[in-house]
C-alpha cells in the first residue's frame, strides 16, 4: 500500500503503515512517564521502561526494545511496554513482529480505551501477514474507538475489502481518501489503486480518467502507463495505446517488454513494418524473448514473406525447449 500501504495487494512488500510519528511519541513520553509513574512509582520496570522511551528518543531502536523487554520481564503487566513495542515495530514497517505485543495490550485493556491505536498496529500486522478479515475487523474496532489515524485506517481498509472482493466498499474507501487528503505523495498510487477496481467493473472511462490524474500527479509512473495501455486496449482505442507506450518508451529505452507490447498493437492495426521495428528492437534487448518471435512470425506471414515466418517458428521452439529443459 509508496504512501502508507504503497500499492499493496497480496504480493505486497512489506511497509509501515503507520510511520512512526515525532508528535505521537512525545504524547507517549509525556503520558507514561507521569501516569504510569504514578501508577508504578520508580520501579525498576518503570526504571528500564524510561530508559527505553530515552532511547527511542534518541532513534536508538535497538536499546529500547531490549528496556521493554526488560520492563516485560521484571513486570509481565506492564501494557504500556507492549505498546511501546509493538508502536515501535510498526514505525520501521515489522509490524509482524509486534503482533504479540499487540495481542498482550488488547488483553491487558480489553475495552481499548487506554490504547485504542493498538488495533491500528494490529490491522498493519495482519496486513503483513495477509489476513484481510482480519484486518477488517480490527480497523472496524479502530474506528469505533475514534482513533484519529482516519486515513491509515482507509488505506487498510482499502487493502482488506480488495482481497475480500467487497469492491465497491474498497472503492468508497479510496474515494474518501482522494476527497479529504489530497495532495499527497501517495495519491497517485490512491487514483492508480481505484482505477484498477473501475478496470475490474468494466468502468473503463473512469479508469481512464484515474489513470491520467495518476500520471498527471506522477509523470514518471510506469506501472500507470502499463496499466492505461490495457485499458485503452480494453477499449479499443489503439491509437492512445500507441501514445502510452510512446511514453513508456521514453521513461525506459531498454526494455524490451514496451517494444514487444506497441508491436503487438502495430500488428493489430496491421502496420507490419513498425510492427517489425519493435519486434526487431525487442529482440535484440533479449535475444532469447521467445513471444516476440512468434509474433513477427505472425507479422511476417501477414505480409508474404512465409519463410522468415518459419525461421521465426523454429527460433521461438528452440528457446522454449531450452527454457523447459532449465
């Protein structure tokens, strides 16, 4: 999910939701070293858990998790180290690994009011692990509690109701985001994300118009520029696919998948020659890019010339039989 999920679907790479905040951490700090201190007086827990809170002052990540865990020993109950931890984790994108954490908070306050932002952490945790339901659930919790982190929760949402096919939820969702946090960085990615799901309703217009705001935000988005050339193939408009992979072409002169694709749509368009040229360039990219073979075999027999078109044949049989035998 680049932004806060950056994109994300089921083959996501993992990343924070939830960027560790400065002004929240402060909050923290204040909050614990005088509530909890009052509570707990100068323990020693409390002892190794203000220490912790130095050290994630001081970005030292590390030494304050080895402090909670301390606390956590010396003091099993100790919520606010879980926390801690579990904040932690979710602040350098493992929120797995504060799942746990999370897990022991929720049952040291099981009515979320002291730490209602912990359901936060635990939806990015079960986004890792890719259990949407899951995620569901707990941004449902989240946003019962009044957690204020709206738009994280949105963008959860938005990964959860996609792998639970409840599109028109996801697309609600990422509507509100475009609506009321708009610009952003990650908005381009917002527009590219509800574009795909238009894309799966048949909504290609709007697709289209996503795209293109995409792109507008973004002038350099490939994975934009990909996704527009199918949609505009989708309907029918070869000529704005030409234009997209024009583009494609002059962000990456190199790859060959953009020469193979605006080939494939010359020799729709029964252009033979240009369809040819991609071919040609695609090829010598990589020689061993046994497709682009078969179709300039197809453009070949289009245009008379039979045996280049068998010489073609036989040369996408070879490299697929050497990529079988691999």
């Amino acid at each position: 999910m680049p932004g806060f999920l950056k994109g994300r679907t089921k083959s996501h790479a993992a990343s924070s939701v939830v960027p560790l905040s400065a002004l929240l951490f402060l909050s923290h700090l204040a909050l614990f070293a005088t509530a909890s201190s009052a509570q707990q007086g100068q323990s020693p827990a409390m002892e190794a858990y203000k220490r912790g809170l130095q050290d994630r002052q001081k970005d030292h990540g590390a030494d304050a998790l080895k402090e909670f865990n301390l606390a956590i020993k010396l003091d099993p109950k100790f919520a606010e180290a879980y926390f801690q931890k579990a904040d932690l984790y979710c602040g350098i994108g493992q929120s797995m690994k504060g799942l746990d954490d999370c897990n022991k908070v929720i049952a040291l306050d099981p009515d979320g009011k002291r730490f209602p932002r912990i359901y936060v952490y635990r939806a990015e945790a079960y986004h890792q692990l890719e259990e949407p339901e899951k995620v569901l659930a707990d941004c449902t919790k989240a946003a019962a509690l009044g957690v204020p982190d709206r738009e994280a929760l949105l963008h959860l949402r938005v990964y959860a109701c996609k792998n639970l096919d409840k599109i028109d939820e996801c697309i609600k969702d990422q509507t509100t985001i475009l609506e009321h946090y708009s610009p952003r960085p990650n908005t381009a990615n917002v527009y590219r994300g509800r574009a795909e799901l238009y894309e799966y309703q048949n909504k290609f217009d709007k697709a289209e118009a996503d795209l293109q705001m995409a792109i507008k935000i973004k002038p350099s988005f490939d994975i934009a520029y990909t996704q527009l050339a199918r949609v505009h193939g989708k309907m029918n408009q070869p000529q704005k696919q030409l234009a997209d992979y024009d583009a494609m072409i002059k962000l990456s002169k190199n790859d060959e998948v953009n020469y193979y694709e605006r080939g494939r749509v010359y020799l729709k368009m029964a252009r033979y020659n240009d369809a040819i040229a991609d071919f040609n360039k695609s090829i010598e990219l990589m020689p061993s890019f046994s497709r682009v073979y078969d179709y300039r075999a197809e453009a070949y027999t289009k245009m008379g010339k039979t045996d280049l078109a068998a010489k073609d044949r036989a040369k996408s049989a070879e490299l697929k039989d050497v990529t079988n035998f691999r």
